[in-house]
C-alpha cells in the first residue's frame, strides 16, 4: 500500500483552537485521505494487524518530541463488545508498537471504556462529545499509577477530537500531569512541518 506524506504549508487547525481541547501536543502522521485512510481501513476492519509495526514508525517519527517527555503510552480503549467483535483494538496495535520503538512504558487496560458508543460516524463535533459523555473511567487501584504521570493517548484517526478530548479528561481527573495525543492521520490540516507531521 502506497502512503504519500505531502507538504501543506503552514497552517493552523483554528476548530482544534476553538474546541479547547484538554490536551497539551497533538500530533498526526499524515491526513485522512488517499493511502492513509486505507490503511486506517485494512488495520481496524481488514484483519491487517501487520499494518500496525509500519504506522507505528511514522507516528513515532511525527511525535519525536512528544514522545521524548512521556513517562507512559496508552490506547483509547474499546469497550468489550466491540472488541470482540474486531478481535483486536487498533489503537491498542499501534501504542504497543510505539512504545517499543519510544522505549517508553506500555499501560492498555487502565482507563476503561465504560459502555458501548455509537459509530461516531457523520455526527457533528457536538453530536460526538454527548455520544462519548462518560464513556472512559479508571478503577480505583489503577487511578495511583498515574497520578502525576505525562502520558500520551495513541488513537488511529482523529476526526472530530471529541473521542480523544473525552478519554484525555478521565486522564486528567485521574491526576495525571499531562495528556499529549498521537495519531495515525486526523482529518484536520493543523500546522504541519516540512517532514509531515501534522501539529494539532
């Protein structure tokens, strides 16, 4: 599969400004469209968990910085049926391969999805945020390990940002330092660097 990472100028993501979200850094290897949103496709519904390794590496590379000050690494989680049904939780493929490449240590399991969601496709920003209200939590003896903690999200698309906004709050309440996001690709442009990545 053929991914073509392009150059598009400085520009900023004024709705990522405008939503305020929670998060410190964000940061997108490449933009939703073309080879990018297939791979997203052949990863989450294609049964193509070798695809994740690859992703990986570019993700790693557009959050160079980001990783660099992360104490620890975690998937947005699925909740258990859906789960089943994927057999794997892509995020979960992507923050594992990370965190190898980063050296940084690896935390899937402790924040929770609480209840299944809807598809978040074709809802508006607003539509997304009440859909995914109260979706993400942590027990209480998995709440110590990271108070005061810098952890980075790994998700595979940002659309919106209102997934990602949501379990980086159950973050925060849970006491963490700071919550930075990486992502495969986002559909937002965002303020990119001459290597591809995409600052968000």
């Amino acid at each position: 599969m053929d991914l073509a990472l392009q150059s598009m100028g400085d520009v900023r993501c004024e709705d990522c400004v405008t939503r305020g979200f929670c998060w410190r850094h964000g940061r997108a290897a490449a933009l939703y469209e073309g080879g990018a949103r297939s791979m997203v496709l052949a990863l989450k519904h294609g049964d193509r968990p070798d695809l994740a390794p690859t992703m990986a590496g570019w993700m790693a590379r557009a959050a160079r910085d980001v990783l660099q000050r992360s104490d620890m690494i975690m998937p947005v989680p699925l909740h258990w049926t859906r789960l089943v049904k994927r057999r794997l939780n892509q995020s979960a493929e992507l923050s594992r391969a990370i965190a190898g490449l980063a050296d940084k240590r690896h935390v899937p399991g402790l924040l929770v999805r609480n209840r299944p969601t809807e598809s978040q496709r074709g809802r508006s920003f607003a539509e997304r945020k009440s859909n995914v209200a109260g979706a993400f939590s942590f027990s209480e003896s998995a709440a110590h390990k990271v108070a005061g903690q810098r952890v980075t999200l790994v998700d595979d698309v940002m659309t919106t940002g209102a997934t990602l906004n949501t379990a980086a709050e159950a973050l925060l309440a849970c006491g963490v330092k700071s919550v930075d996001v990486i992502v495969f690709a986002t559909v937002h442009r965002g303020d990119d660097s001459p290597d591809g990545e995409i600052r968000f």
